[in-house]
C-alpha cells in the first residue's frame, strides 16, 4: 500500500507517453482492450483494460472492471493513514492487475491535474501519488476517478504479439466506458460498441 507515496510516483519517463516514431509500432495508449472469450488466463477472463503506456519496449494498463470484493476507499485511507475519509469512504477499491499488486494507480477525469499526473487521453489522466486521494476524500478530486492497485504490464513485443493472435480486441476509449458503465456489464458492453457479438468471436485463446 506504500506505493501511494507522498512525493511524485509517476511522470512522463515512467509511462514513457510520448512514443518515439523510430519505434514503428502502432501505440494502443488511449485504447480500451477487450478480452477475447477466449482468453485462457483466468485473471484477465471478460477484463476490460485502459492502456496507459504502450510503445516498442513495454505496455502498461489498469484493469477498470474487477472490484476488490472486500476493500473499499475508506478503508484504504485507513492504511495509509490519510485519515478518516469525509467523502468518498464507500467507493470500491479496482484490481488493476496482478503486476505491482501493492502500488496504487488513479484513473481520473482531466477537471483536476496534479503536477505529477501523466495525460493519458484528451479527457483521461493517470495519478500515483497519495495527494490525490487527499482531494478525493475532501471532495475536492475529479469528478470521476478509478482507484486501483497493481496493473497490467507486458515486455517487448508481447503485447503486439496477442493482438495479432486475436487474445484482445481494442476500441478508444471514452469517459462514458470507462467511469460511468456498470462494471459488471462492461466487457459485454464494450463488444456491442464494436458490433460484434462474442458468441461469434472467432480467435486464438491466450494470456497476458
């Protein structure tokens, strides 16, 4: 839970945002991914991901649809000692993926940026630092957040590779998907948005 650290946890080198041309690989950071129902790992079966970072050496995402079942934002304050919460306290706590399950990440709205957010989207940031749960809960934070711990990360090529093997699907992402949808319709949700249905999804099963 320490990963919520009180001086700057992300910056742009970190999420490496601007890609580099040289790379010549078409960037999924923006996008939403769509497990396919093939997917064979169970820790990513019917998941939903915001890209954040994807370029020619790594990929990086938060799952934005599986909820922690017993931890919510007040009892995460609790842990680190923020104090108790004035606003807030009953939002769920996300399971952003099995990488780094101890850090914490914050998918928000860009109506509230800290020096240390990183631009995700033209209407989507990513925070890392414990001040912006210090706004969440005094009510003054984005009007839409996703608060996760660990996230989903891929090594070179990885990620390119199981998409050419049909293991995701992939759409941009709006705010409307990612912070208003009910999570547990939102994998069947983003497959009506492309217009396909899954049962007739025809794909190689993988993992990420």
């Amino acid at each position: 839970m320490g990963q919520f650290k009180k001086t700057s946890t992300v910056s742009k080198s970190d999420f490496a945002i601007e890609c580099d041309m040289a790379d010549n690989i078409n960037s999924l950071q923006g996008q939403l991914l769509i497990a396919s129902p093939h997917m064979d790992d169970t820790r990513f079966q019917r998941s939903v991901i915001m890209m954040c970072q994807h370029d020619a050496q790594s990929a990086m995402g938060l799952v934005i649809n599986k909820q922690a079942s017993l931890l919510k934002l007040g009892d995460l304050y609790e842990k680190l000692d923020i104090g108790a919460p004035r606003f807030a306290a009953q939002d769920p706590v996300h399971i952003g993926g099995p990488v780094d399950s101890n850090r914490g990440f914050v998918l928000h709205s860009q109506d509230h940026m800290l020096p240390d957010s990183v631009v995700i989207t033209h209407e989507i940031g990513l925070t890392a630092s414990v001040e912006i749960l210090r706004d969440i809960t005094g009510g003054v934070g984005p009007s839409h957040t996703i608060v996760s711990l660990g996230c989903a990360g891929w090594s070179a090529g990885q990620l390119d590779r199981e998409m050419s093997e049909n293991v995701w699907l992939n759409l941009p992402a709006s705010t409307d998907l990612v912070f208003e949808h009910d999570r547990e319709t939102l994998w069947q949700q983003a497959f009506d948005t492309i217009g396909i249905d899954p049962a007739y999804f025809a794909g190689d099963s993988g993992s990420a």
